[in-house]
C-alpha cells in the first residue's frame, strides 16, 4: 500500500458557492487506478463526490475527467503513475474540459457531446435494402478498417482535450466526426457523397480540426479520431472532389500541386492557390478568391516589411535540383489503382513483420 | 557532431532567420551539417493527408538522402512539423518490411534505399541540443546567460504529441525540453497554459477565426503570465504567431505585440551572437525589448 | 405525469432491443435507465453472439447445445424459440450496421465458443456488446418516436388497484425530481445483480434494481440459485478475460504446468460449459495446484499474434492496464469469478411476469433458457429475441387499454422513504461497509462450491445487513446528482436479491448446473429436475417449484 493525495476540484450547484480544491487521502497499491483511489475516498469519507463510473474497466466511457490537467478515462490511469506526474505528488482530478459541469466531477455530456454525435446523422443510411434471408457482402478489411471508429466508447475524453473545440465550441469535434467516418468507411452505407459534402461545407466541419494530436494523445480506445477526420478529408477531396466553401479542398490541392511543381514549399503561391481550388488562376480572379487575397493582404505587406520576405523571393519560387524525381514519385505512387493505407490499429503495434509463426 | 541536416521549406522560405541563425549557431556547438539540399518537402502532415503512401516515399527518400551521408550519426531538422510529420511516416517505415519495400521501389531509379535500423534517428535541434550535446555541455558553452529574461516555450503540436511516436512514452523529459533548456542558458521558462496547445496555423487558410483565435489566445496567456517573449521550435507556430500576431489581435480583442524567437535564436543569443547576426530584425513583431535586454546582459 | 403505452426500464440490448420493437409495432415508448443508455453493462460481452446461421449447422444443435449446457434445467420451448430465432436475429443487427467480423468471402465470420458443438459465435473483434448496443442507440436517436429518459433512477413499480401494472416511481438524477410515470405496460430490462458479489466482472450499476422491484410487488423469482462464476476473471479486481480467449485456442494450465481440462473435459477441454470449467479451476486451487495467488493461467500466447490484435484487442488492453501484463507474451493469472445470473423475475415465452402488465427480458428476467449454466455467447442472443419479444407483445396487448392512472400515494412514498434516507443523521455503519460484507460474504459462500452450512451461515449475515440497511445515512443531503442516496437503494435491492439467491441455493439439495453442493455433489432429477421460485410473502420469502419444459430432449450424463 501507498499513500495518495487526490486534490479533487468540487462543485455543488445547490451550495451557490463556487468550485474549490479538496485534498483526500487515499490508500492504494500503485497499480490501482484513479478511480479506485476516488471510489475509496467515496467510500471511507465523502460519499457526496459525484463522479460517473461503472464498469472499472475502460469499457463503459463513464468516468472521463482530467488529471493532473490531461483528460483521461479516471479508471485506466494508474494512480501511482498519476501520483508521479503531479505536482509534489499530488494528483488533480478535475471535470472534463469542453463541457458545462453539471456537479464536481459530472459533466453535461448531453449539451455538448451527444448533440454533435446527432449532429452527423448517427446510424447508417443503406445503399440499399437489406438482402433477404442473408447479410450484406462486404470487404472483410472494410469491416476491421471501420473497427477502429466503432471502438469509440463515448466517453468524451477528446472532446474534453479538443483543442480547436477550445475555441470554437461550434466545432463538430472528434467524437462526433469519428463517428461520422464509421459511416463513410462502411460500404453499405450510401450516403458517402452526402455526408461529406454535409461535413466538408460546414465552417465547423473537418476543416475546422487543427490537426493538434490532442484527440489521438488522450483517447484510451485507440480510435485517433484525427486521423479519421483525415480521411474523412481524404475521401471528401479525392474519391468525391468536393469543392467545398472552406478552402479544404482547396489547400490540399494547392500544397500537393506545389510540392508536385516545385518539391517544396512555394509559400507565396499557397494561399491564392488554396482560395482556387487549387488552381493559381482561379485564385487570383475569382470573385471569393480575391476577397480572401484581400483579407490576408494586411499579412503579406508585414510580411514584406519585415524583409523577412523579398518580392523577388516570394515570386520566384526555385525548383528542387531533383524536382523531376518528386514528380515521378507522384506519378508512379498516384497511378495506383488503390490508395495504400496502412493503419497501425489494425496491423499492430509489432507490424506484420514480427508475426509469430 | 555530423549531422544529415534537413532544414524544411519554411525555413528558406517566409522564416530565412531561421536557417540564417541555424548557420550561424551550429559552429558554435562543433555540428558540423551537412544540408539535404535535394531532398523535398515533409508533406507537414497534408501530403499524408491526401495520399499516405505518396508522404510516406517522399519522406523515405530524404530519410534515404541522410544515411548516405557518409559519418552522419543522424538527421537533424528544425521545424517541430517537419519531426511530426517525419516521424509519423518512418513509424510505418519501421514497422512494416513488406511496406517499406514497396515504398523504396519508387527510389530504386535515384539509387535510394531507405534502410529501418533501429538505431538511425531524425531529431529536431531541440532534440540534438538536450539528447546529443547535453544541457550540462550547453551551459559551459554559455558566454551571455540569459538571466532575467522570462521566456514562455511554446512547443508546436507536432513536437509533443503523439507522445508514444515521438519517444516521450521513453524519455518523459522529453516533453519539457524547452524549458529545461530555457534555465540551461541562464533564463526563466515562463509557465503558462498554451506551451503545448496550438498555434492554429494548420486551418489558416480554411477557418481563419479558430486559427487566429488559437494563437491570439496562447499569446495572450503569456503575456499575462509575464513574458518577455516566447520561443518556438516550429517556423510555422512561428509564421501563425509573429507574422500573423497584429491580425490575431482582433480576434482576442486585445493588444498583443509579443515577440517570438526562433529556437536557435535563443541559444545563439546565450552563446554570444548579436541579435542582427540570428535575423531577429526579421520578424513582425518587433524583437527591440529583447535585444535591449540583451544588450544590458554582461558578457560572461 | 408522463404517461406511455409501453415504458422501458433499463437501456442496454434488451431495454433497447424492446424500446424498438414496441414502437415499430405503434405503442408510444418511453425508456428509462439509471445511466446514459451506452453506458449500460451489455457493452462488456465481449465474445459475441450465437445463432445457427451456418447452412451446415441447425438450430437444433444449438438448442441441444444450449439444453445441455443449462443442465436440463432450461426450459426446452424458450430455448427453440431463442434458438430458431437467432439467425434472423443476427441479420436484422448486421442490416441495421454492426460491424460484425467477415470471413475472406466477405460473408460473417464465426468462432468458437464453449459448450457448443458448432463454431456459431458471430463477432466484433471482442467488443461485440458494445458495437451492437450502440447500433441500437443510433436506431433510438432515429426514431424519436421513443422518449428516452437518460439518467432517470426508477425506485419502485406502482400497480392498478387490479393488481395491473400502472407505472414507475423515479427520481431524475440530474436535479432529484421525483416522477411518477404512467404506462399501460413496463418492461424491465434492469440487467443483473453481480455487485452483490466481490469481486465481480459486472459492472458497478449491475445492482438487481429491476428483478427486486418486481419481487417486492410479487412476481415470483426463478433459479435464482444459478449464479455464474465465469472461468476467466482477474484476481482481485474480478475483471473479464473474454471466452473468446479459449474459442481462439488459448489454453489453461495450473501451476505445475499441466493443462488440467484433460482431466475434466478430455473431449472439449477449455471449451466446455463454463461451469465445468470453473469447477475445474477452483478445484485445481483447492488442491494446492494453483499459484500462490490464487489463480492458474490463461495462456494466450498460443493464438497467432495477428489473430489476436485483430479478435481479442481489448483484453489485450485490459491485461496490459488493469494486470500490467503482456498477454500477446506471456500468460495471465486468472480465476473463476461472480460474472452472470441465470436466474430473475420468471416470465413466459412472451416475456411476461406473473403481475399483468409487468415484463421483463434479459439478464434480469428468467425465461428460462440459460437453467442452470448459460453458455458463452448466448446472452446477447437472449436480450435480443426475448426483448423484441417482450416489446412486440407488450405493444400488442396495450391496444385499446385505456391510459392507466398509477397513484400519487405511491409516489409520496417512495418521496417519504427517500427523504427519510437524506435526513437520518449517521449512527450506524456506512453504505460501502455493509456492500463490501455482504460481497465478501456471497464470494466466499454462495460461490463455486456451496454446503449448507456456510449458506446458512450467508442467510445470516445477509439477514443482519437488510435490518443495518434500514437505518444507513448518507453524507450527500442534496438533490444534484446525489449519488449516495441513490447508493443506499441499490444497496436495498442488492440485499433482496442476495437473500433470493441464498435461500433458492439452500432449498436445492443437489448439484446441477452453476449450482455444486458438496453435501449433495451429484445432480438429482428425481428429486430436483424443477425451478425453484421465490416470492415475496410480507417479510418472508415464500419458496414454490414448477416445472422444467421438456420437448424433445430427455435428460443424459454431462460430460464434455
């Protein structure tokens, strides 16, 4: 047995008071998890700490909460490694972030989390009428590619660490749009074309994600939920091209094209080309196009007059020595019939190389 | 120490002070580096976006270019996103053979071939600085502490986070590098809330008020923690805070107005190169209350 | 008041399967459960679901399976029925989106499970609860036909002066408003009781909410006396290793390294019924051939590596986060442990209670098709044709009932014995105390093995606990979100659940199924092939006997 000091953050609506520290002791082998440790003190001392748990197990998505500041399952982070990342030893648990707080450690996941799951029509839309008498033949690898997203337990640990919902509390979120790839990485769904181009024009849809790693860092399933926004993107822009009003596909094909071009990075050509779908023309003549231009011109004359950028620079963008190489690696990588992804959630941390006989 | 030296596209291009004071510092610290000067861009995480693969063979052909540089113990980049980004694709390099020999088909015609030994690696500046030549080493090479100067780390998603890719699973103080390194030249590492949040520039282009609103906000919280300046390993955190800083500022309804030093900046300042030497007149917001204070600092 | 045709109590696969099949079939549904509806315990059947789906394999194989496996305590017409209906069962879920594993044809998949003499267990890697329960709560988000009442902690069931059933008592946990629903039926799909055992595999809701409420208004409990140990728990934290583990091929071994099933089960081995299996282990540890703490092992390592990251990844994860153990390298100590009851409210073919109007389906009801030892895989299968039964003829029966009027009396008196709760200042011992005993209590006598004594001895202790259980105080007096004193009522029913299970065990004097007497170590079908029943009577229990449902298959030596 050690000893463990939980500094819970307390919150009682009813009292009028506002939210305040509490320190407790607790009595754990290290191995136990923080859940453990707030269950003892439930137990022992104070039974009014109001927390959801139920199946101790990283199963049921009920006890999201932070600790020591990251947002984490309370029942799958062991209370002894807690105990070593807080400050002087301490372990802070505090509600998760993102949420109204309903009392001490309960969130109203409803108001946030379980609106932006309805938000991207939550259940499959059948390509077509079930099959009588049998099942849908679909792709085995569909079915394990989809698992990753289906593993999702709900509990709301990313939308609690969402960096971009921090912001924008518009932000359709992690969760939700993990979700919503479940459904466009299921072939018998039939509502692909729709949902993306539902999920790729909203100003708050997949081009709303920063791409901070925050989601993948915390979620204790796996289910990376950025990496799933990706390709949502992935698909909305290249199986579906679709052209939407946030310059996503826009800025994918402005940078890909360039890199293409030039093999690195022709900065000044990136924002004209992302306002154009990708194309220079249409984004330095097109009406929207130009508008934008005009938004950021404020930025580039900064730019200018800091001498960190010289016009001649900013025009003449030199081609890689070797430019003709990186376009012959396009060539030939974007000439495959299939796109080869490889996910390590379903490969394996070991890789297949490592496979027992 | 010989390095493969990957310096990025930003870096030669809207952040030349970067590169400038790269060149200037790494003599300094006995790097001797050799530049992939034909190698391309990292794909900063939307060439994987569009087609994993193709980011993947990009990636491993510039991994290819620095182990053939003969006597290099490794690769040095010094852009956070670079790292990330680099580091995702050699994870899936590394892990499948059969994988990796599909991509290094599409290098076959310049010759390359990228070989996943465990031991080869690809480490940021920030990286090198703690993990090759030791803060300990770095302090004896200190001529100008920085001493009463409060600096606020800001990381760069790409540098943090996922911490099992990036090795911080292993070497936990690998998440605190900025700031051991910060007291290691004599200056004080400023808590604040956005050390390891994000600066918002991915989105710049799709939704300019979550972007400018994600750094205007981390700016903001630095300030008000007493910074004098913040710091940052990554040129494009660099681009979405300095370069965009006066546009952030309506977006948090505030003044700003805070400087932001590249990281060799800040070491080259400790090791006694002048602020005109690292570029520092380069960058937006004006960089004068940092020289000042540097210029009142006794030489050691 | 919310008034409903058809109200639900409790949101995992059988609550939500009958919130469905109600509301397809035109009743208004209202569905009630204590917790966020993905949150219920169905999420932790990890191995999969049965159904003779294979043209190769019959439905009668899979009932004989299943008859045999209950110890020919099952009742034969509940199991053909479950049985038959599988098969459309299971398509109905894969149409409606579980992600249910493919082979390489792009057809379902299967493995094997134990007790059964067809590989027909359909799966989601192992968390096929949990894919199919939340498929059912986006079908509920669909249709909002049905109310859910998400967090809502039903306290009492309130009936007609008839005897019918005319609603539920319930406290909204958000604020600690108390409700009086109406509804011309109700379903209760409340789930099972394990925390009445320490250490347990279920979950901590899994309080026996349901079958106490319906025995304290009179319907009769059966086999309650069947309680599941599940061969595969982690020591000290009672956590679930998934029986996927052995239908993959692990294996067990004691600590002398021998793989003792073959002493056991020669043919079936690791994949006999799970009682046998867990008499097996317990026997193995009481002969001194267990380890020190305990436990034998499970040794997964056998099972291919790709096999095991693509069909067992979540005990992957629970073995390297809750045993620090890497079970893709070595094997993990493991021990029979609480995890299922077969028993609960007795009900018929259509779900029914002996109170008209009053359901119940799933682990909280006792159809009985599980007897006295239910197999691998076939509980997800019995929520979900026994709850879209329930729901079907619950929606059926209510056309052109007239809208019931429960009582506010009884909604004053659940107010008054919640109040009574809140306001008591503390004298006696605390909620958590009195669980842990009596979860130490059933663990030690009411568990593997049982003899009369420790049963009595249990009864008890039991006894005692319901009387210190009248006077607990709570620390929460608020009404946000008071955890506590909803603690102190599941503590209640735990307690009356607990004495069903203890007086059912010492009435059955033989061995059959989940249920071994070492004072009667053989099964007894003259005196005992019949289900024990319990009833409230006032303050006593009253025990009756029915009989078990033969159709086709006469009860045979047991062995695997």
């Amino acid at each position: 047995m050690a000893d463990f000091t939980l500094k819970i953050r307390r919150f009682d609506p009813e009292s009028g008071a506002p939210a305040y520290w509490a320190d407790y002791d607790v009595d754990l082998p290290p191995e136990r998890s923080v859940l453990d440790g707030i269950l003892q003190v439930k137990d022992r001392e104070d039974a009014s700490i109001a927390i959801r748990c139920s199946c101790r197990a990283a199963i049921c998505g009920s006890c999201g909460v932070r600790i020591n500041g990251h947002s984490a399952l309370a029942c799958n982070t062991r209370i002894g490694e807690a105990a070593e990342r807080g400050r002087d030893g301490v372990i802070t648990v505090e509600p998760m972030g993102n949420m109204p707080v309903v009392k001490d450690l309960v969130t109203d996941m409803e108001a946030v989390h379980w609106k932006k799951v309805r938000r991207v029509v939550p259940w499959l839309v059948p390509a077509e009428e079930p099959p009588e008498g049998r099942e849908y033949i679909v792709p085995a690898e569909a079915m394990l590619d989809v698992t990753q997203a289906m593993a999702c337990i709900h509990c709301g640990v990313c939308v609690s660490a969402c960096l971009s919902l921090e912001v924008d509390p518009d932000f359709v979120g992690p969760a939700a749009l993990a979700k919503a790839y479940r459904f466009v990485g299921d072939p018998r769904d039939g509502e692909h074309e729709a949902r993306l181009k539902d999920l790729a024009e909203d100003p708050h849809g997949i081009y709303d994600c920063t791409h901070c790693f925050a989601c993948v860092e915390v979620c204790p399933k796996d289910v990376a939920p950025m990496n799933q926004i990706m390709r949502l993107r992935r698909r909305a822009t290249d199986d579906y091209g679709i052209k939407d009003s946030n310059n996503g596909y826009g800025h994918e094909k402005a940078f890909t094209t360039i890199i293409e071009r030039w093999g690195t990075l022709h900065e000044a050509q990136l924002l004209p080309r992302s306002f154009g779908d990708g194309s220079l023309v249409k984004g330095q003549t097109r009406p929207s196009a130009v508008a934008q231009l005009v938004e950021s011109l404020p930025t580039v004359i900064r730019g200018l007059r800091s001498g960190k950028v010289t016009p001649r620079k900013a025009l003449l963008h030199k081609k890689l020595p070797d430019q003709k190489e990186v376009q012959r690696i396009f060539d030939e990588v974007e000439s495959h019939d299939e796109r080869i992804e490889l996910n390590l959630y379903i490969i394996g941390e070991l890789g297949e190389d490592e496979e027992s006989a | 120490m010989k390095l493969a030296y990957w310096p990025g596209c930003v870096s030669r291009g809207f952040t030349p002070e970067l590169h400038g004071s790269v060149a200037k510092v790494a003599p300094l610290l006995d790097l001797e580096l050799v530049e992939l000067d034909r190698a391309n861009c990292c794909g900063a995480g939307v060439i994987a976006e569009h087609n994993q693969e193709l980011a993947d063979t990009l990636n491993a052909r510039t991994f290819a270019m620095a182990q053939s540089v003969d006597g290099a113990a490794g690769m040095m980049n010094i852009c956070s996103t670079c790292q990330g980004a680099q580091s995702e694709c050699q994870e899936r390099l590394d892990i499948s053979g059969s994988y990796r020999a599909e991509v290094n088909k599409h290098l076959e015609a310049e010759g390359l071939s990228y070989r996943a030994d465990g031991g080869w690696w690809n480490k940021n500046f920030l990286w090198i600085l703690a993990e090759e030549i030791g803060f300990e080493a770095l302090r004896e090479r200190v001529v100008r502490p920085l001493s009463g100067m409060r600096i606020a780390p800001f990381y760069g998603c790409y540098i943090v986070r996922p911490t099992k890719r990036l090795g911080i699973d292993e070497r936990p103080e690998r998440d605190q590098y900025l700031g051991l390194l910060i007291e290691a030249l004599g200056g004080e590492a400023v808590e604040y809330a956005g050390a390891r949040k994000c600066c918002g520039f991915p989105v710049i282009t799709m939704n300019r008020t979550t972007s400018l609103r994600q750094a205007g906000r981390h700016l903001a919280d630095a300030i008000d923690a007493g910074a004098d300046c913040l710091v940052t390993p990554c040129p494009l955190c660099h681009l979405n805070l300095d370069l965009q800083q006066p546009a952030a500022q309506q977006y948090v309804e505030r003044d700003l107005g805070i400087p932001v030093l590249h990281l060799p900046q800040m070491v080259g300042l400790a090791l006694g190169l002048e602020p005109k030497e690292l570029g520092m007149g380069k960058h937006v917001v004006p960089t004068d209350d940092v020289q000042r204070k540097v210029a009142d600092l006794a030489a050691a | 008041m919310p008034q409903h045709d058809v109200l639900v109590i409790g949101a995992g696969l059988a609550g939500q399967r009958a919130a469905l099949a109600a509301a397809e079939a035109g009743a208004s549904v209202g569905i009630i459960s204590k917790v966020h509806p993905v949150r219920s315990h169905s999420n932790a059947a990890q191995g999969g679901i049965n159904a003779a789906l294979d043209p190769q394999d019959s439905w009668e194989s899979h009932a004989f399976d299943t008859v045999k496996g209950s110890d020919y305590l099952g009742d034969q017409d509940a199991i053909e029925i479950m049985c038959r209906e599988a098969p459309n069962e299971l398509l109905e879920l894969e149409h409606l989106g579980v992600t249910f594993h493919r082979d390489e044809r792009g057809r379902l998949g299967r493995r094997a499970f134990g007790g059964a003499s067809a590989a027909r267990t359909y799966y989601v890697a192992d968390i096929t609860g949990q894919a199919i329960l939340h498929v059912l709560y986006e079908q509920l988000m669909k249709f909002e036909e049905v109310t859910r009442y998400e967090e809502w902690f039903s306290t009492a069931l309130v009936q007609d002066h008839d005897g019918r059933i005319a609603g539920v008592v319930t406290r909204n946990i958000r604020d600690g408003a108390m409700e009086l629903f109406g509804a011309k039926a109700v379903i209760l799909a409340t789930g099972g009781n394990g925390q009445i055992y320490d250490p347990t595999t279920n979950a901590l809701i899994c309080t026996g909410d349901g079958i106490a409420m319906a025995y304290r208004i009179g319907a009769p409990l059966m086999d309650m006396e069947m309680i599941q140990y599940h061969p595969t728990t982690l020591a000290g934290l009672g956590l679930l290793i998934t029986e996927g583990a052995r239908g993959e091929g692990a294996h067990l071994y004691n600590a002398e390294g021998e793989r003792f099933m073959e002493r056991y089960a020669p043919n079936k081995m690791e994949l006999a019924s799970r009682d046998v299996v867990s008499r097996a282990e317990q026997t193995e540890i009481n002969e001194g051939r267990g380890f020190p703490d305990g436990t034998v092992a499970l040794d997964i390592t056998v099972v291919p590596r790709k096999r095991i990251h693509e069909a067992l990844r979540e005990i992957v994860n629970v073995g390297r986060d809750f045993a620090g153990v890497d079970i893709t390298s070595e094997p993990i100590h493991i021990k029979p442990g609480n995890h299922y009851v077969m028993g609960g409210v007795k009900t018929d073919i259509y779900g029914q209670t002996a109170i008209p109007g009053l359901y119940a389906a799933g682990e909280c009801a006792c159809v009985s098709v599980h007897g006295g030892n239910r197999l691998g895989a076939n509980s997800l299968l019995d929520t979900l044709v026994f709850g879209r039964r329930s729901g079907e003829h619950a929606a059926g029966a209510v056309k052109g009932l007239p809208l019931s009027e429960p009582s506010k009396a009884s909604l004053n008196d659940e107010e008054d014995r919640i109040s009574k709760i809140v306001d008591r200042s503390g004298t006696g011992r605390r909620v958590s105390e009195l669980k842990a005993e009596l979860g130490k209590t059933m663990d030690k006598y009411v568990a593997v093995f049982r003899d009369e004594a420790g049963l009595n001895e249990a009864l008890g202790i039991v006894r005692r606990l319901k009387e210190e259980a009248e006077t607990v105080a709570v620390d929460d007096k608020g009404t946000v979100f008071n955890q506590d004193v909803l603690g102190a009522l599941e503590l209640q029913f735990m307690l009356d659940n607990a004495e069903a299970i203890v007086i059912s065990a010492i009435e059955r004097k033989e061995s059959r199924g989940a249920q071994f007497r070492t004072d009667y170590p053989d099964r007894n079908d003259d005196e005992w092939l019949k289900h024990i029943n319990v009833s409230a009577n006032g303050a006593e229990p009253e025990l009756s006997y029915s009989p078990v449902t033969m159709t086709q298959w006469e009860p045979q030596e047991r062995t695997y």
